[in-house]
C-alpha cells in the first residue's frame, strides 16, 4: 500500500474533513505577459459557492475555471512527499501550492472516482441524521486536474508539471450540483459513487499513460459525468484507435484520409501580394472531404506545382499560415530570386484564381507545453511557419515572444508579410528588426535573456 506520512492513500474513502478553504485573484504571473489565478489565499468563516465556484475566485479561462472546472481540490498529504522528492523547492510544496480551492487530507486520486458526488457541510454528530442534508452544498467529481507550464514556475523547477499526472498528484476537479457555503472545519462525505472502478489515478493510467488500449478507452469516453475536456479527448481518441484498428485487420477499404502519400486536388481561390517579394495563397479542395480536420497550427504540407516547360511539377514544402480546415488553407510564397521555377511561376500572370495544385496530407509541429516562455526567431517569409502558432499560443494564454527580422519596416510595412495579424500580436510579443534602419537582430542577445524556462 503506497503511504504518505501516516496516510494510506488507498484507503476507502468515505468522508473528510476540509482543512483550509481558498480563493484568488487574476494577477500578472512571475514576469511572463500572462495572467493566472494559481496564487490563492486563506479564507475565514463560511463563503458562497455558485455554479461557478467560491464567490470572488478567478480564474484564467483559457484552461480553468467554468462550471467542470469549478472547484479544485488537492490532498495535503502529498506535499511532505513532493518536499522529499525536489528537496531544492521544498518550501514551496505547502497547502496551496497546486492553486486548490479545498485542501483535505484522506481523500486522494486514488480513493475517489469519477462522477463521485458529496455533501459538504457543519460536520455531523451523529452519522445516521441525515436532517438537513437536502440544504447542504453539493459537488461532483468531474476531472482530473491537467497540469500546466504554470507548476514549472510556480515550483521554480523546469519540466516539473508531467511528474504530477506521471505519479498521480495533480488534484481533480467538482462542479457544483447544488449551491451553497463551505468553511474549513467541513465535513466532506461521499453520498453516491456511479463508478467505482474508475478511480482518477486509473483514469490517468489511460489518459496519459497507457494511450492504446481501446477498450479502456471507449468505456472512458462513455461515462456522461466527465468534463467536456476528458470526454472529448477519450471520444477523438476511440475513433482513431477504431480506425487503426480496421486498418490493422485490412478491414477499411481506403479510406479518403487513409493513405499518407495521398495528393489532392486544390483550386487557387485567392491570390493577394503581401509584400513585393510575398505572395499569399488561398487554396480550397476541388473534391472537399466529408470530415475534414481542423488544422493545427505550425502546420505545414508539399505541394506540387506544375511549371510550363518542366515534364514533372516542382514539390515544395510549405508552411501553413491559415485556414479553415484540411479542405480550405492560406501559404505564403515569397520570390526566391534563384529559383529554379516553382516560386516564380506562383509569383507570375501565369498562376491565376482558379489553376489547381496537388497538396499532400497536412503535417502539424510539435509544441512542448511544459515551458513557460516560446520565443521564436524568424526572418522574411520565415514567419508563415509561426504565425498561426503564435496567435494559438497568445489565445491559450501562453507567453510568446517574436524577434523578427526584415529588410524595412517602413509605416505601410512594406516588407512585413500578413501585416494586419502581426500587429495584432502586440509590441509585448513581436519586436521587429528593420536592417534599412541599421537594426540587427543579435540571436546571441536573444538568448542571454530569455524568460526562465522559455524554449
């Protein structure tokens, strides 16, 4: 049995007590241009609690908060733990340090389930009196907290936050199934358990750990009392496992995604200079798939270009810039002055709205989440490969940088492709190196003073 201090963490859990109750606010988060909430304190007396959560705590959307997100709970009994473990940042493993909103002692990911549903309330002084409970706040177990970059920062310990879901420690979350008040000194009883196999360690076991397994999978994505976050990620992952699964079997007669090589058809439907050296590409499917996927962004895909003159197209890698999905998307082109055709000829009057080139499947960039800082460098039409990235990164909340560098940067841009996006980005994210104004970019410089833990 795995033990912290005196605790049997896989006892059975019926009731508890809640230790301290907290709550915070949205504030700027250890020199990165984000916000976040993780920084609660102590609460005294008995506060509301809402659909939302504890009445005045905030939350950074993006990931948390909401109504599955309501209320986060951790055990105390793992911190003496983590204090053993990463000695150098022990004090700082203290009640509060996750950013929960109930701290208790007993209960644990390995001792509630999914779907659980509790009463909190005065502690009872006699366990068969259930008068009064009807008035009690309510909770559901309703997922297992997803780490973030946030913990690597709020520890000061890099690629710390995948040992929480590695070792079962990341805390869970409630939504609220009834309003009313909490307090610390509450007793916290389990009144009703729908799915007593599926503890939250077990639910992790096939959320990040064992990812293949699909009847596991296809169980976890039926249970109505997940979040949406755990729902939707079991359900995307079902289907794909089916899918390989038919594949493996060679009971899918080729589907219209199935093959990697695939070239499809696509119509220019736009064509818009960006600047005098880069052009913009729209190009939509001329047979679009019946489910297509969305694209992720730092995506990129060859395409094939035909060149007058040339018995065989040209095939070019390029980056994706935008899109709807896999059936509509946007490159940038720019006029390479050595080029052996496929750039020149997308550049001339001879590649109009309306030709067609083949596209290979679309290709998506791995992102490591775990730091606390992006900063990319890029040059010219460089950026096509990370702008989409940027903007999805700014949009979850992440701290991003861009040190890009052009030729000039005169008032209309001239030299500074998607112009509109890149100012919308922000002087905190995009600092822009003019050369016709004597500016250099220094990647030495740049990286004397990256954030803490950036990439």
């Amino acid at each position: 049995m795995a033990t912290e201090g005196e605790v049997d963490l896989y006892a059975p859990f019926t009731s508890d007590r809640i230790l301290e109750v907290r709550s915070g606010k949205l504030k700027k988060y250890k020199g990165l241009n984000i916000e976040s909430g993780i920084d609660k304190s102590l609460l005294d007396g008995r506060v509301h609690v809402n659909r939302l959560g504890i009445e005045g705590d905030e939350h950074d959307l993006t990931f948390h908060g909401g109504p599955d997100k309501a209320i986060h709970g951790y055990c105390s009994s793992h911190y003496p733990t983590w204090q053993s473990e990463f000695s150098s940042a022990a004090s700082r493993f203290v009640p509060g340090g996750f950013g929960e909103n109930l701290v208790t002692r007993l209960m644990n990911e390995r001792n509630i389930c999914i779907g659980d549903v509790m009463t909190v309330g005065r502690a009872s002084t006699n366990d068969d009196d259930k008068a009064g409970e009807e008035g009690l706040l309510l909770l559901q177990v309703s997922l297992p907290r997803q780490p973030c970059f946030k913990l690597n920062h709020r520890f000061e310990l890099k690629g710390f936050a995948p040992n929480t879901w590695r070792l079962s420690r990341t805390g869970w979350y409630y939504r609220v199934l009834r309003e009313g008040t909490v307090a610390a000194g509450d007793e916290i009883r389990l009144i009703e358990r729908p799915h007593p196999r599926w503890t939250i360690e077990r639910v992790q076991e096939y959320l990040h750990r064992n990812t293949g397994d699909l009847a596991a999978t296809e169980e976890l994505a039926a249970i109505p009392e997940f979040g949406k976050e755990c729902h939707d990620a079991f359900v995307s992952r079902a289907a794909k496992l089916r899918a390989k699964a038919r594949r493996e079997q060679g009971l899918d007669g080729g589907g219209e995604q199935d093959d990697p090589a695939q070239w499809r058809d696509f119509r220019i439907a736009e064509k818009k200079p960006q600047t005098s050296r880069i052009t913009s590409f729209v190009l939509e499917a001329v047979e679009p798939l019946s489910k297509p996927e969305d694209i992720v962004e730092g995506a990129h895909a060859k395409i094939r270009i035909p060149v007058p003159g040339r018995a065989e197209p040209l095939v070019r890698a390029y980056s994706i810039v935008g899109g709807d999905n896999t059936n509509r998307l946007e490159i940038g082109v720019a006029l390479e002055p050595d080029s052996r055709g496929a750039s020149r000829h997308l550049h001339s009057a001879a590649a109009m709205p309306g030709d067609v080139l083949q596209v290979s499947r679309i290709t998506g960039m791995k992102l490591v989440t775990s730091c606390s800082s992006h900063v990319f460098v890029a040059g010219g039409v460089g950026i096509t490969a990370f702008l989409s990235l940027l903007e999805a990164l700014r949009r979850y909340n992440f701290d991003a940088q861009l040190h890009y560098a052009v030729r000039g940067a005169a008032d209309d841009d001239d030299d500074v492709p998607f112009a509109e996006r890149v100012r919308a980005l922000g002087d905190q994210v995009v600092t822009i190196y003019d050369a016709s104004a004597g500016q250099r970019l220094s990647i030495p410089g740049i990286i004397r003073n990256m954030p803490w833990n950036s990439r």
